[in-house]
C-alpha cells in the first residue's frame, strides 16, 4: 500500500528535490526500505545499523512520534503519511 513520506530539505538531494515520496510497505520499517530503494543512498542519514535508526532522525506516523508505539513495527494503512524530521541541536548562550 502507497504511503506518503514528507522528506525534509537537506535530504532531499536523494530524491531529486521532491518533498515527498509514496512508498509501499504495512509497517514504517517496511515503508523506509522501499525509500531506501527509490532514493539511492538515503539509507546512510536514516540509519546507523540496519533496522535501527539513526538517533538523529526522528519518524512520525501521522503526527506521532514512532518511539512511543511499535518504532520501525508501526503498521501503516493507505493513506497515512510518515515524516522524516532531523533532530535540531546546538545553540549558545
């Protein structure tokens, strides 16, 4: 089933500039490999490991943050969308 998944600006190198991408998949983990394979060489921000990822990325499934239900196990239906947010860190005082 087609997924939306909103791909934030400095990934977007990896998928030719589109904001986002429909990937098929029943769970988040399942969506993120079939972008894996539309967008070449994304896999490398997403993930440090394979199935694991990145503690700088942070996925949303409609708005939740994926940590606080199944993480990559989160079931997907039509319809719902993902969002690939990079954490934000830094700053001075």
């Amino acid at each position: 089933m087609a997924v939306k998944v909103r791909i934030p600006s400095p990934l977007r190198n990896y998928t030719n500039g589109a904001d986002i991408v429909e990937a098929n998949g029943s769970s988040v983990g399942e969506v993120l490999g079939d972008l894996k394979t539309r967008a070449a060489g994304i896999e490398t921000r997403l993930f440090k490991a394979p199935a694991q990822l990145n503690r700088f990325v942070n996925v949303y499934l409609n708005d939740e943050d994926i940590r606080f239900l199944k993480n990559l196990e989160t079931p997907v239906k039509e319809g719902d969308e993902i969002s690939i947010v990079p954490a934000i860190a830094g700053g001075a005082r």
